[in-house]
C-alpha cells in the first residue's frame, strides 16, 4: 500500500462524514457536504498540517495512535477501521492487545454529551479521547502523546491532574490503578506497550512498584471530587465511570447538582472551553 492510498480513503471517509453528526456546525459556505480538514483534526486531536499532508501522500507511516485516532473521528466500522491500519502498513489490532477502538453506537452517545465533561479511557487507563467540557475541567489533551496520554503514569511519573486528594482518598485512588493496570495485564498479557508502561513504571516509581508487588486490589466507585480549576477556582462533582462491556472501555463523565454554584463554574467552563482566560 502507498501513502497516496492512505490519503485518498482519508480524503473519501472525510466528505462522507456531515458536521452535524459528530456535534459540530455546519454553517457557512462548503464546497462539500463533509468535514473540513480543520474540523477533522479538531476531532483527532491531529494537526491540520499533517492530515493535509497524509491527504496528499506526502507523509508516510502514520502511528498505530494516529491510524487509531483517524478512525475514530471518521466513525469506521470495524471492517474500514481494520481496513486503514492497513493502508498504513500496520497490522490491525487484535483481540490479544488493549482495545482502543471508540465504536460509532459509543461515538453517537458522546456527540449527545456536548455540555458534560466526558473522557474516555481504554483498559490500562490511556485517554483516547476527551469532549471539550472535559478538556477545560481537566486540562487540554491534545498535545498529550504517548505515556503522557495515561492516566496511571501521569499520576506516579507525571504532574498529575487538578483532582485534589485527601490522604485517604489519595490511597484508594492509587489503590484502584494500579489494580486496574494489574487485571488489565492479566487480560492482555501479549500487549507490548501495556508491558513497556507496567515495566517503566516499577523501575520508577517506589510507590507504584509497592502497590503492584502487594497485589493491592481495589474497584472504580462513584465519588464526588474536587477540581481545583486555575481560573474559576474549585468546583466539587460527581465523578462517574461507566465500563462499555465487549470494548473494555471507561467512560468517565463529570456532573454538577442542578442551581448550585459549582453548576455555574462548570457551565462557564463549558462556554469558555480550554482558552485562557484574561482577567
């Protein structure tokens, strides 16, 4: 396969896709009735100068997580999906590896989401995307690659999130990651990169290594959490995580008590999304 045949299904899965059916506008003039390259990388999280050059042929051998995020924002079937891995010279993951795949049915129940922050993690808690409310609740993702991507790293090895933590609440949340990563290990053990990040992790961080070596078990409960916000200050929500059963995906959504004032902050988030605010 050649990058031209990669760029050209890019380009033909693209005008089949309307705005109006991935939650974005679809105002103004357009030459075609699909997505814009801007608004295609918008929904990647790829930069519109790479996707015009994948188009054009003039970049070869995209990533597994490009191939992955391509897909996901042009809601292929699984046959396409496998199809385009393909193109790009990649064997199509298997049921031996970490499901990264956002299914169009899930894809539709996010599209309906557009004023509640909602992210959504695969099995070993690496972000695969994140809606513009959570974005600005949570931090921007999009320049995020890799291991910075995780969740379990971002918390031993990274600068964390803006969840704040009692010494309690800190145990059990590190508790229930490293459990996570453990069943997740457990269910896919041919999974090289899980293997990479559990292997960094351990030779890194004395906290991480402790948990994994005791067997330390634990489970994601509803809870209500803090978010100290940079600019509007904390706001305390409901954190729930859904589980999307044959995926193994999380579905992690924020929420607020109707006419409270954390409500207020998180609507003027959702209205503001992740630009800085000027005081």
């Amino acid at each position: 396969m050649t990058a031209t045949e990669f760029g050209t299904a890019v380009r033909r899965w693209r005008d089949r896709v309307s705005p109006e059916t991935v939650g974005l506008p679809a105002g103004g003039h357009r030459r075609a009735a699909g997505l814009r390259r801007e608004e295609l990388a918008l929904l990647a999280g790829i930069s519109v100068d790479y996707i015009t050059r994948l188009e054009q042929g003039r970049a070869s051998n995209p990533s597994a997580q490009v191939v992955e995020a391509l897909a996901r924002a042009l809601r292929l079937a699984g046959t396409e999906r496998a199809h385009l891995f393909r193109l790009a010279g990649l064997v199509p993951p298997g049921p031996e590896t970490v499901p990264a795949h956002v299914t169009p049915s899930v894809q539709r129940l996010l599209d309906r989401l557009t004023g509640t922050p909602v992210g959504v993690y695969d099995a070993s808690w690496t972000l695969l995307l994140a809606n513009p409310p959570y974005a600005a609740l949570m931090g921007d993702p999009s320049g995020w690659r890799g291991n910075e991507r995780n969740a379990v790293w971002r918390h031993f090895l990274g600068p964390g999130t803006r969840a704040r933590h009692t010494p309690e609440s800190l145990r059990a949340f590190e508790t229930v990651l490293v459990a996570d990563l453990r069943a997740a290990a457990g269910r896919y053990p041919a999974d090289q990169r899980l293997r990479r990040l559990v292997a960094e992790l351990r030779a890194n961080s004395d906290r991480f290594a402790e948990l994994w070596d005791s067997s330390a078990v634990g489970r994601h409960e509803a809870a209500r959490k803090t978010i100290d916000h940079p600019h509007v200050g904390p706001l305390t929500l409901d954190c729930d995580v859904l589980t999307v059963e044959g995926s193994d995906l999380h579905i992690m959504i924020y929420t607020a008590e109707p006419g409270t004032a954390d409500a207020d902050r998180l609507a003027l988030l959702t209205v503001l999304g992740t630009q800085t605010l000027v005081g």
